[in-house]
C-alpha cells in the first residue's frame, strides 16, 4: 500500500520534547504552536521518542488509546493531559512495509499509547489532536543504524507524512537549574552541535560521544540525541536547508530543534 503523493516532500523535525513542565513554560510552547503554523498540514504523524526503545522495531497502537504517562513525582494535572489522536493504520502499514525485512520484523503494540516525548510537543504543535500519530520505536541507540532507518522511511516525506524525531539536544538531568543557570558544558555541546549541523557533518554527528566537547556529559546516556539521526537519515538529501527553528536553554538543558526541507 502506498500513500497518496503530495507537491512538496513534509519537512523532518528534530525537536526537545522537555518534560511535561513545558506547558507551563512562558516561551516555549508558543515557540512550538508558531513552529507548526509555519508546516503544511500533514496527512499523518510518525513520532520517533526518545522514551521508547524495543526491539525487534515496534509500532504504537494503530487506535486511539489511552496516553503513557511515563514520569513520576509530578503534579496531578500533568497525568490529566489528554491527546486523543487518532490511529494511523495505514501509516503503520507503509512503515511495515519500508523497514521490515528477512530478520528484521516490525511488530505491533496494539494497546501502547503515545509517551510524553511524543504528546508533550504534539499538544502545544497541533492542540486539536486531529492529524492520525503513530509511534515507532528505536531498536537501537546506534546513529548509523538509526540513520539508515530514517533513509528507509523518507518515502514517506513524499506522501504527507511529517516525521518527528523527539529527544533533548543535551540530556543531563544533574545539569538542570531551576534559576536556568547554563554550565558549560551543555553550553559547548550545544555550540558544537549548532557549528557541526550547520556545516552538514555527518562523520562528526556520527561519532559525536568523541567528536564532541564533553559529549558523554552533555548525554550520560544517549537515547535523547538518537532520534536526531532517525531526522538526519530521512532528509539525508536536504542536509544543506537544515535551520535551527528553536533554539536557548530550558532549566539549563539545551533546546535546540531543527527542520530539515
């Protein structure tokens, strides 16, 4: 099954999702809603968050569901967030056929609904939940093997389908500040990373736990920076058109989001 084919490819996001605070940030959501005015309107949604890892690759729930709230100690209204898009079949069908292979199957989680790394951004971009989403899991926190998924799903580009990788540009939970105190090290990384996208280098994304000024700092674990090579893999060709559309500090973490085409 193919999608219908639109005029221009979607663009590919990378965005910092934040944490469910973001709502009541006084810059930030704004940033985001004038972020997705500027889109064409998609036929559909695919989410790659930084909060969900499983492998063999796997699909979110093709219906709406209820959300996964997957963070703790915050208060009651955040668990009262609601994002009731609908499913995408047809989207996971096309996904399963792009990525599934011998050896490589793509199964399906019928009852798992969107985490915060997917609604968190999705309700400040498209508050009217009524764009189908689907989820996609990362089988691996390797950027090569992440890259190469994202090139297997750029078809999709060409049929409406807006692709969202979702992380945190830096993600050291012990680096937050409430005053939005900045240390330096998410400062260098974030500078390096604006200089090196910039300049379209790949080989040093690629490599950037080493590349990087204080890379393993910036991302003691790596699953918030992964998604960017999900986005990279799929606008592979318009690496040159990438722009920052969001950028600063949020609590002294890096916000940096980029679009590419």
């Amino acid at each position: 099954m193919t999608m219908p084919a639109t005029s221009e490819p979607m663009p590919a996001l990378y965005l910092s999702h934040g944490a469910p605070p973001l709502a009541d940030d006084p810059i930030w959501p704004g940033e985001l809603a004038a972020w997705s005015a500027e889109l064409p309107r998609p036929t559909s949604i695919l989410m790659v968050s930084a909060h969900w890892e499983e492998a063999p690759i796997a699909l979110s729930a093709t219906t709406t569901v209820p959300l996964v709230y997957d963070f703790w100690g915050f208060p009651e209204r955040y668990y009262q967030v609601r994002y009731p898009a609908p499913g995408a079949p047809e989207l996971a069908a096309r996904v399963r056929a792009l990525l599934a292979g011998p050896g490589e199957p793509v199964e399906q989680s019928p009852d798992r609904g969107l985490d915060h790394g997917a609604y968190v951004p999705l309700v400040e971009m498209f508050p009217e939940a009524d764009i189908p989403v689907l989820q996609l899991s990362m089988p691996s926190l390797d950027p090569r093997r992440l890259m190469a998924m994202g090139r297997r799903l750029a078809p999709l580009r060409d049929e409406g389908v807006l692709i969202i990788g979702s992380g945190f540009f830096t993600h050291n939970l012990r680096a937050l500040h409430s005053s939005g105190e900045v240390s330096s090290v998410m400062a260098e990384f974030d500078d390096w990373g604006r200089r090196v996208l910039a300049a379209g280098d790949l080989d040093a994304l690629l490599d950037f736990e080493h590349k990087a000024p204080a890379g393993r700092l910036a991302h003691p674990r790596t699953e918030h920076f992964a998604p960017l090579f999900v986005t990279l893999g799929a606008g592979a060709d318009e690496l040159d058109t990438q722009r920052a559309v969001i950028e600063g500090f949020w609590n002294g973490l890096a916000k940096r989001s980029i679009q590419l085409g």
